[in-house]
C-alpha cells in the first residue's frame, strides 16, 4: 500500500518536475530557483511521510488544527507552511506549529503573529499575502497593491516576524498571467523597502507556468502531486 502510494507521488512529482523545468526554460530561468511546495490538505500524514523521502523540504497546509495533528504524527523533519487565511485568534497557534506563515494581509495579523513568536521564542518567516483581483472585489484574500510597502514597513518594524516576500492567488476565471504580472510588479515596489523579500509564491497545479514566467520562486502544487482531494468544508 505504502509503496503503491509512494510509486504513485513519484510518478506525479516527475509530471510536476516536467512541468516546471519546460516552464523554467521557456522563461529562461533557472530551475534551481523556483521550489515545488507540496500543499497536504486534507491528505494524512502518512503521505507527508512519503514525500519527505522523495525529497521535499516544504509543505504547506491551510487549517491550523489539521496541521498541527498532522504535524505531531509527522516522522521527518520539514518547514511547515501555513497557506490559508489565518483568523487573528488562532494566530498564536498558528506562530507555534509553522515556520512560514504564507498570507500575512494585514497589520493586526502581522501583530498577533508577533506575539505568538515572541512567546514561542521563534523568528517567523512571513509573506504579504497581494491581491490580485480587480479592485473592489477582494474574494480571494490579500492587501490591496498599493498598500503592499505599508504593510511591509509594519512588519519590519516587528523584531520577530521576518519579511521573506510576497505570496498571490490568480483570481478565478480571470488570465493567470496578467494577474501574475501585477503580482511581479508589487514585488518590484516591495524590493525597494526590503530588499532580502525575495520570495514569490504564486502559482498552483493549474497555473504554475503563468506564475513561472512572471517570477514565481515557489509554486504551492496540490492536487497535481497528491491527486484530487474531497472539497474542503
Ligand atoms: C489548496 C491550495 C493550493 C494548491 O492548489 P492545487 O490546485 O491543488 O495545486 C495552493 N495555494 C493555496 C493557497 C491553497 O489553498
């Protein structure tokens, strides 16, 4: 069963690599620099398991308490990064189980983390969670784009939280890659006030190439590596 599984991520992980390596050339990129990010929602632990033996290093999970049950039964060592919205009374939790926390789009979220660092004794990694849906219609999370250097002059400020770039969801039915462009050019603007915020994190199993093309460093990949996965609730 175990090495079916693990045949079968294998198998999905080449498809992946195929992908982003044709999606690297195109750009005339370095496939060392972009990083797959195994997203494990709603898969068990057991699966990280397999990953980790095949090499990953990250992964990504979007519910605090999924993560941290799955985390505790997790056998290898692993960044662990949390990808979804992040309610400000679960941030403390959030600030003890993860490494990275994707998806930072406001000043009290960026606060409350803070804390939860400071009382974990830990430096958090953060990315700026940007919008990029047209404006007035914020569905899929993120600062607006012109508040992206406030937000990270805030989070400067804060001697726990460190600032490792930016992280976008492609509007949905919109074109991935004019949202991917804005994305690149709110990193731009952020660069100038913090200049070490080298990660973008865009790009998932149905965009990745769009999001490859316009900078990605990072593409957070589901269901492509793990399969399709029951709707979340
Ligand atoms: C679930 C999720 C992903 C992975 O999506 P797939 O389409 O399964 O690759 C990536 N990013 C975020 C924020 C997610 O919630």
């Amino acid at each position: 069963m175990t090495d079916e599984r693990k045949t079968e991520l294998q198998r999905n992980l080449d498809e992946v690599n195929a992908r982003v390596a044709a999606a690297c050339a195109a750009a005339h990129r370095v496939r060392a620099d972009v990083r797959v990010l195994a997203v494990t929602k709603t898969f068990p632990a057991s699966d990280i398991d397999l990953l980790a033996e095949l090499g990953f290093t990250d992964v990504g999970e979007s519910r605090d308490q999924e993560a941290r049950l799955k985390k505790a039964e997790v056998k290898a060592f692993l960044r662990w990064h949390m990808i979804g919205q992040v309610q400000r009374k679960k941030a403390k939790q959030v600030a003890h189980w993860a490494d990275l926390v994707e998806g930072v789009d406001r000043a009290d979220l960026a606060d409350a983390l803070q804390l939860g660092a400071q009382s974990a004794e830990k430096n958090l990694e953060v990315l700026i969670q940007v919008s990029l849906d047209p404006d007035g219609t914020q569905n899929r999370g993120g600062v607006d784009r012109g508040q992206v250097v406030a937000l990270a002059e805030h989070i400067l400020a804060l001697s726990h939280l460190t600032l490792a770039g930016v992280m976008a969801v492609a509007p949905l039915g919109g074109d991935p890659e004019a949202a991917f462009e804005l994305l690149a050019r709110a990193h731009e603007r952020l660069l100038g006030v913090a200049p070490g915020a080298q990660m973008v994190s865009a790009g998932m199993s149905g965009d990745l190439e769009a999001a490859i093309i316009h900078g990605a460093t990072q593409v957070r990949i589901g269901g492509a590596l793990l399969g399709n996965r029951p709707p979340l609730t």
